[in-house]
C-alpha cells in the first residue's frame, strides 16, 4: 500500500494532497493571513537542540502519562478538528478508533461531523469534547450535559475564536459546504471523482452536535455553519471560564493560552490545564509558537496542571522536545487529518506509528529511560543561524 510507504507527517500531507480536491486540502493545510504563525509554528521546534546523556541503559523506556486525569499510552493526543467527514467518509470514528488502538486520548470538536453520543458510544478510551462558550449560554450547558451522560472524561475549552480567522485560501477556493463547483475549483473536483461523488451529496457535512438547533436546516448544512459561527460571542470572559468549571466540576483545559499570566488566571478560574495553542496558525496570525510558551507557562502555573503544546508538531522528537521544556503532553491536528485523508483509519493509524517510533528512538538517542527524567538541560534553545 502506498500507505506504508510514508516514512514521516511530511510524505502524508503529500498524499493527503494528491487524495484531495485543492480546496479541501487548503482548509486543512493553511492558516490565516500570511501564515506566519502556520510556519512559526513548525519551524521554532527546529530552533531547540536535544542535548543528549549516554550510556544511562535505554532497555526499557517509559512513557506513560496522564493527560486530563487519565491514562495515556505516550504523551500525545488528538485535537479537536471540525468537518473531518469532509476528508474522509469514515471521519471521526477512524480517528477515535486508531487513536483507541494507540491507547491516546482523543477530542471531538463541537464542530464535529459524529454526535458525541455515537463517539462515546464506539470509543471507550479516555476522550474529551472541545467546546465553545456560545452567546445562547443555554447550548454550551447543554453540550456540558451531553458530554457527562455520555462518558466524556474531559472538556477543552477554546477560546481562540471570539471571531473567524482570516483564511485566504478558503477565500481563494470559494470553499463552502457542501463543497460547491466553482469555476475554479471545478478542475481539482473533476480530477477526484472518488472523493467528489459522494462529497457533493451534501448530507455527508451534517454538523451533527449542533444540527437539532436548528430546524430550519432545509437550508443545508452551510446555513448551519453561519448559524454556529454566528453563534460565537465576542463578549465571552474569564467569569465564563468560572461558570463553566462550576457546571463542568471535572478535568477542563483552556485551549488558546498563549500567556503564563491567562494560564494562571485559567487555573484560578477553575481550569485543570491549559492548551497552550495558536489553533494552528488560523486564528491570529503572528501569535507566538507554543513551544517557546511552555518554559514560561510552566513556572508560573506549577507542577500540578495539565500544560499541552498544541501546533506544529510533526515528529515525535518535537514532543520529546516539548517534555523537556515542561509540557505535560502535546497534541496534534494536521498530521492526524493528513493520515485520515491519505487512508482512511489505516492512515491515522499508521501516522500515530510512525510517530510513537520517532518519540521512542529520540528518547533513546538521548539517553532517556523515563519521560519523568525529561528537564530542561536536555535542550537548548538556538535559533538557526546563529554561530
Ligand atoms: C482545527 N482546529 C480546531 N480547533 C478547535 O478548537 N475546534 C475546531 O473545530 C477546530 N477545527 C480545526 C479544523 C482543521 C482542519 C484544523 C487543521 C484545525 C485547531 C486544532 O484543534 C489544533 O489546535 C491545531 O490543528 C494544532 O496545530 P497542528 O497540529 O495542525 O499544527
């Protein structure tokens, strides 16, 4: 299988290319504006040198952590993406399910395209559900009750996202759901009609979490997206953030912290972590790297919060990396969604692969048996160029 012949995140997202229409490829792959922070964000993990103990017996390596108060196998775990069944018909369930096998935690997005009471339903594994405060309080209570009588263990809560980041290639590709025939997109449809026949039906994009809201969804499914984004509110603020722990009262991470003072002021609220996380570059552009955030985060909230970097890991070094400057864990979107729209399950589960094999061997490399041992004097910070 061609699969198999991906040997990195970097040969998947050119066979997630190939698979995909061009617009559907670019709401996965860009970011907003010029993309700096997109690039930042991939390129600041390569400014960090791994500074290797040896001859420490690598035999047997540990990895096990705990990430929103439950097990994970190694510490990564999967964002929450919106509209995955656009990248592949199986959506949320492959990710969950290939995910589960890895024994990672996964997280469904609100604007995801599987209820979360069928995910909970398919994915025993420790999961948690990313969710907005919206203007009509009632529908994130409501989400908040779902996600317990469902078995969720945790919630994320993104906070990024007062208004919709400017994504020019969606712009450019007039992207919309479903995916429609514009002139200039037509070639690139045309050119995938295994992905375009059953896309263009429609059905297939249901926001599934939100759809009973609204029942005027004659309209279809992109009425619903303006309904949802129209449905974000601006005037969201840290009492929010109280009210939600309190109505929660369980693991909750603040996702889009960039700052060690709103990380400290996410745990006084009542938040059990902090996703520190720039939503992968589509949101402010210009926004800092999370990887040069952890250091700062870290000594300011102590030892006890969750502290996951979330954006431009593509290696499993990049986590090793991470540890050591004081994350908890890392989390990834692209680099799963690349593996989905690539194969399917068989993707995601060969991306998480190949990744537990770079973050064992870079541990290894570096002398580490233990995740625990991991601290920062095995890196040093050294933007390239510099002598
Ligand atoms: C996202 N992300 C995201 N975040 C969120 O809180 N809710 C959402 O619905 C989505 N949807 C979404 C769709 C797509 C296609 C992408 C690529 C990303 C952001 C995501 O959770 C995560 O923060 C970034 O993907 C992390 O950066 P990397 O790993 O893609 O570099």
């Amino acid at each position: 299988k061609r699969v198999e012949r991906a040997h990195n995140v970097a040969d998947l997202r050119l066979l997630a290319r190939s698979r995909l229409p061009r617009p559907i490829f670019d709401y996965i792959d860009g970011g907003a504006d010029d993309e700096v922070s997109l690039r930042r964000n991939v390129t600041a993990f390569k400014d960090y040198e791994l500074v290797p103990d040896v001859l420490n017996d690598v035999s047997d390596v540990r990895t096990e952590t705990t990430i929103f108060g439950q097990p994970s196998r190694w510490p990564l775990m999967l964002s929450p993406t919106g509209l995955t069944r656009m990248f592949h018909g199986h959506a949320e369930l492959a990710v969950a399910r290939a995910a589960a096998r890895h024994g990672l935690l996964y997280s469904l997005s609100t604007m995801g395209t599987t209820r979360l009471e069928d995910l909970a339903q398919a994915f025993a594994r420790p999961k948690v559900f990313q969710i907005y405060i919206f203007k009509d309080r009632g529908l994130t209570a409501e989400f908040v009750a779902r996600c317990r009588e469902a078995g969720f263990h945790g919630l994320a809560l993104t906070v990024d996202t007062p208004v919709a980041g400017n994504r020019e290639r969606d712009r450019v590709s007039g992207l919309s759901l479903p995916p429609k025939l514009t002139l200039r997109s037509m070639f690139s449809f045309a050119l995938h009609p295994s992905w375009s026949i059953p896309a263009l039906t429609g059905s297939k994009f249901d926001l599934a979490n939100v759809s009973h809201k609204v029942d005027a969804l004659a309209a279809g499914p992109m009425s619903l997206f303006d309904y949802i984004g129209g449905q974000f509110d601006r005037s969201v603020s840290w009492r929010d953030v109280e009210w939600l722990a309190r109505e929660w009262n369980g693991p909750l991470a603040i996702k889009g912290v960039m700052t060690p003072e709103d990380a400290h002021r996410s745990i006084a609220s009542g938040a059990t972590g902090v996703m520190i996380s720039n939503h992968g570059g589509r949101q402010l552009d210009g926004a800092p790297a999370p990887i040069d955030q952890i250091a700062a985060v870290r000594d300011t909230v102590g030892d006890a919060p969750d502290v996951i970097c979330d954006g431009g890991i593509r290696r499993g070094s990049d986590v090793v990396k991470a540890l050591a400057l004081g994350a908890t864990a890392c989390s990834i979107g692209r680099p799963y969604l690349y593996g989905l729209a690539a194969a399917g399950e068989t993707g995601v589960d060969h991306l998480l692969t190949l990744m537990r094999q770079e973050f064992e061997r870079t541990l290894m490399l570096a002398g580490i048996n233990d995740i625990a041992a991991l601290s920062r004097r095995h890196v040093r910070h050294r933007p390239r160029g510099s002598a």
